[in-house]
C-alpha cells in the first residue's frame, strides 16, 4: 500500500518524537517546565531564524487559530512531559496516543470532516486496546491516568487547529506559535522552580530541542496535507518505539496481557489505514479546507 505525503511526515514526526520522549525521561530530575523553557528557546531561534531567511511573514494573519494552537498545544506539552516522568515511558506514550481518536471526533465539529461507521469500529478497536494496558500496568496512579488523558484531550484541540490553518499559514509559522506561547508561561515558572543542568542534561536539552523542532515541522505538514481520520491514527505506531525505547533505555517490561493491547492499538491503527486508502469519500473535506497546504 503506498504512502501518501501526509503518511511520511506523520511516520517521520512519530520517530522523532519517540527519541524527544527518551530525552525527556533521561531529564526525570528536573522540573517539566524547565525542559520546556529550554526547548521553546531553542524551537522559537530556529524557527524564527528559518523563517527570516525564508522571508515569511512569522506572525502570520489566522491569529486566533494560531494562539489556539499555541495554548492548548503548551497545556498538551506540559501534562505529558510530566506524565512521561511520572510512568513507564510505553504506558505514557499510550495514553496519549488517545490524541487521534479525540482530533478525530472533534474535527466532527470544527472542521466539518465526518468519519465512516467504519472508522468508529476501528478506533474503538484502538481503545479498547488502550484500555487492555492501562488496566494490566499497576504503575499507573489514577491521577496520572487523567493527567495522560487530559493532556490527550489538550493535543486534539490543537491538531484541529492546525487543521483549520490549512492553506491559510505556512507550516512554520504554525510550529513557531507553540514555542512563542510556552516561553513565557515556562520562564514564569522557572522563576520559582529552577533545578541546575549538570553534565550530560545539556546534551539531552539539546537533543530534545532538536527533536521537538523537526517532529513538529514533520506534524504540522501531515495534518495540512491529508484528511485528519487518514493519519492521525498513524501517530499509535510510537508505541512500538516506546515498548523498544523503554525496554532498552530503562529496562522497563510489561505482562503479556499489556502487549496484548498494544497489539489491538495497532490493529487499529492498520485497518482505519487500509481503509480510508480503499475509500477516498471516508471523512471528507469541508469545502473551505479544498486548498492544498
């Protein structure tokens, strides 16, 4: 089955934002805004380095959909960095990857894109296997759980804004809001919370900065470029990633039942994808997202 443009970037972003996940977790002794702020400083220069020399416009004119983006995207960020110090890095990873059944069924609502029957089967399958590891992992507080799941919820509003965006605002302009909007509200923060880099932190900040920036240039392209039921399911495939990452980096296992589920996620995952490939009516476009990205 061939990939489409949209597919690439969501496969690329979801690579790079399992190693950015590494990263955050070797950082588990500082505080999550922290990284945050030395990420955003590091995505806000690149992007607006790059886009200087590329003579866009970097403040774009769909403001409220770009502050939209920016916030709920910062509320997202911060909930997940401290869900992925709080958990095993798979079962974190997994319970954001509630984020494209949340993008999914909102984009029902702003932006007009309906989604099959089918569809609802499949990611109810992905669910279901959601559900599958969360019950079988003890480590998991209930608290963090709705933490993981608000964050999940957080990440949906701001795909759908990026999907409202298409056409409309470059790419980079899109992924220069989010560091422009979590800078402040991190260095506020850091003000009364400041935990010193030793060592190799510096490395793993820089490596973080580099991976958010790429992921989410690779992130926004897929959400312009394809409808948002075609490839937001794709974003489950970083669950092998984490149950690789997690394995090798902090000899992290999980009971067979849990597998089990992840399984049923990426079945998921494979039929909605087969699916909407053999479908090209499955959850259209609405008339004024028509304009290619």
């Amino acid at each position: 089955m061939p990939l489409t443009s949209g597919a690439r970037y969501m496969l690329l972003s979801t690579l790079l934002f399992a190693l950015m996940n590494v990263c955050v977790k070797l950082l588990g002794h500082l505080p999550p805004l922290e990284i945050i702020l030395f990420r955003s400083i590091f995505s806000l220069a690149a992007s607006y380095l790059l886009l200087r020399v590329l003579r866009i416009r970097p403040w774009g004119t769909n403001h409220f959909y770009l502050v939209s983006r920016g916030i709920t995207g910062v509320l997202s960020l911060i909930l997940y960095f401290f869900t992925l110090q709080k958990m095993p890095l798979a079962t974190a990873v997994t319970i954001q990857y509630l984020a494209p059944i949340f993008t999914a069924v909102l984009g029902i609502f702003i932006v007009r894109e309906s989604v099959r029957p089918w569809q609802w089967a499949f990611f109810l399958l992905s669910f279901l296997g959601v559900l599958v590891v969360e019950g079988v992992d003890t480590r998991v507080e209930p608290l963090y759980l709705a933490l993981g799941v608000a964050s999940a919820l957080f990440a949906g509003f701001s795909y759908n804004s990026i999907r409202k965006l298409k056409g409309k605002e470059d790419p980079l302009v899109v992924v220069f809001y989010l560091p422009m909007v979590a800078l402040p509200v991190a260095a506020v923060y850091c003000l009364f919370d400041w935990v010193p880099p030793r060592g190799l932190d510096w490395l793993w900040l820089l490596l973080t900065g580099l991976l958010a920036q790429g992921a989410q240039l690779c992130l926004t392209k897929a959400y312009q470029a394809e409808r948002l039921s075609s490839v937001a399911n794709l974003n489950y495939l970083g669950i092998l990633y984490a149950v690789g990452l997690g394995l090798l980096f902090f000899n992290e296992a999980f009971p067979v039942v849990a597998y089990l589920g992840m399984a049923l996620v990426l079945l998921g995952v494979v039929l909605n994808t087969w699916y909407t490939s053999r479908n090209p009516a499955a959850a259209p476009l609405a008339p004024t997202e028509e304009v290619a990205a």
